[in-house]
C-alpha cells in the first residue's frame, strides 16, 4: 500500500512539473523579439507633387484623401516590420527639363532605358538634401511604365505614378510599400509571389492582396537597422 501511495505521489509530482514546465515562456526567438518588444519606428515622408506645363503626362493628379488612403495600406504592409511612414509635408514640385522627359515618355523615343531613367531622375529635381526625410516624387507617368522606382546617391528618393499602364485609376500602394523597401537598402528576393521584396511578376500584391504581404525575417532586421539608423539616431 505505501509503495502504491509512493507512485501515486510521484505521478502527481509528475503532473505538476508537466504543468508548471508548460507555463514557461517558450525559447526567446528573433520572430517573438518583434512580435513583443520592437518599438515602432517612424519614417517622416516629404511629398513632392510634380507639376508641369508641358505635358499632363507629367503631372501628379491625386488628392489628399488618396495620399491618406494610400499611406493606409503601406503602413498596414510595413506594420510587421514595426515601421510606420508618416507625412511630413505635402508641396508642389516644378518639373526640371519638362520637354526632356516629355520626349522620354513617347511612345517613338530612341532613348535608351537607362536614359530614359536619367529624365525622370531629373524631372523630379529634389534639391534641398535632408537625411531625416525620406523624399518621395509623386508623378503622372513613369517610364516605361514602372509602377515606381528608387534613385540612390547623394539625393535619394522614390517616384511614384498616379497614371499607371491600367490608368489613372488603378493606384498601387503596394509598389509604393515595395519602392520604400528598396530606400531600407532591401533587394529583390526570389520568394513567392506575395512576398514585397520579390521581382518581377508580383502579380498577387497588385491584385489587393495588400494584407497577406510578406517580409522575410532578415528583411524586417536589416530595414530596421537602417531606417534607424538613416531616420531615429
Ligand atoms: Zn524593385
């Protein structure tokens, strides 16, 4: 008999272990890290709207409550890298060398594609350089027909269309989010379709599909650490 209470102690010294072991915190894991303990960090975003007398191809049509709308859904994509974009200010931009890129845009120009670039660089002519801000060109049309672009150097910035091969209508924030991704210092990656940082043929994330948007863990690490460092220190 006192044997028999023996293992029916030590079973129910057992059980409790089981139990206490179950309310442990799992293992501290980079996943968990952001889920609980990131901090969220602000972007500031200067709004350049490009205007031109030469061409309506050139200037930006869109309205305050679609610029909100569109920043809606960036930050609903970047939350789970705890970045938030957040508009600084919102002015009127001059096109530079209008009829240049005028000529870029034509259906019959020559140019090359890195030419091509080149124009567009410049009609959006983003002088004052400000390494708090993150500027952002807001166009009619881009070359090419990108749904947007990234330009590095000494002026970074990311232009952006409001006329996109499918019309004036059909505004990607999504493309915006990815182009943000590329101002972070993030590459295209060969993930599935749904994944931002992917390449070409992304066609899930420009069907709406923005809440299912993915980031790869290192992405979320490594755009974190430089839009600290670029914008929070
Ligand atoms: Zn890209």
């Amino acid at each position: 008999m006192e044997y028999q209470l023996k293992i029916l102690v030590t079973l129910i010294l057992f059980v409790i272990s089981a139990c206490s072991s179950l309310n442990k915190p799992p293992p501290f894991t980079d996943s968990l890290a952001y889920k609980n303990n990131r901090s969220v960090i602000s972007i500031p975003v200067r709004i350049h709207l490009l205007k031109s007398n030469v061409s309506r191809d050139i200037t930006a049509v869109i309205s305050s409550e679609e610029l909100e709308e569109m920043f809606n859904v960036v930050n609903l994509i970047w939350k789970q890298a705890g970045i938030k974009y957040e508009t600084e200010s919102i002015t009127y931009l001059n096109a530079y060398k209008d009829e240049q890129y005028s000529e870029a845009l034509s259906k019959t120009s020559n140019l090359t594609p890195q030419q091509k670039n080149r124009a567009m660089n410049k009609v959006c002519n983003i002088t004052k350089k400000s390494d708090r801000v993150l500027n952002l060109c807001v166009i009619g049309k881009t070359v090419r027909g990108l749904g947007g672009i990234y330009f590095g150097g000494r002026s970074p910035k990311v232009i952006w269309p409001t006329i996109t091969p499918y019309g004036r209508t059909k505004l990607n924030p999504a493309t915006l989010a990815h182009e943000f991704g590329h101002y972070l210092g993030l590459k295209h990656n060969s993930e599935e379709d749904i994944y931002l940082m992917r390449g070409r043929g992304n066609n899930m994330r420009r069907n709406g599909q923005y809440e299912y948007i993915l980031f790869t863990k290192r992405e979320i690490t490594s755009s974190r650490k430089v839009a600290m460092k670029l914008f929070n220190e």
